[in-house]
C-alpha cells in the first residue's frame, strides 16, 4: 500500500476550503462586534474615538505592551513630526 504525496496544488486547495470555513464560521461574531460598537456610539454611551482608543488599550493589555514604552516613543514621535 503506497501513500502519495499531495501536490504543492493540492495542498493550496485544501487550505483555500480550510480558510473559507473558518472565514464563514467567523462571519456572525465579526457581525456581532460590528453590532456592539455601533450600539455604543448609536445610544451615546461612546464616541467612535473612545471606542477607537478603548480598542487600542485592550489590545495593549492583551499583548503585555507596555504603555510607558508606547508613552515614550510616541512623545519622540509626536516632538520629532511637529504634530
């Protein structure tokens, strides 16, 4: 009993079926985020900027960023832009 090998081709198309289930499944919670925010901005509880910045922080937090390093390098930023 011989096993071939799958093809460069082959293997493309089975990740290309893979992605597209999980892009599918995904759909209703990128939907439901899409949801939350603008129930946050619509009944005036957020802004679109404080939920643009508390998606920010969040995601700092989630990845063990710094603040005071990111505090640092956007003050160089910001003093060496002229902004």
């Amino acid at each position: 009993m011989s096993t071939e090998e799958k093809t460069t081709d082959e293997y493309i198309v089975d990740f290309i079926k893979a992605f597209k289930t999980v892009e599918d499944e995904m759909e209703p919670y990128k939907e439901h985020k899409r949801d939350l925010k603008k129930n946050y901005v619509d009944n005036g509880w957020l802004s679109k900027d404080e939920l643009r910045f508390a998606i920010k922080a969040y995601r700092m937090l989630k990845s063990d960023e710094s603040f005071e390093h990111f505090s640092e390098i956007y003050d160089k930023i910001s003093k060496s832009i002229g902004s």
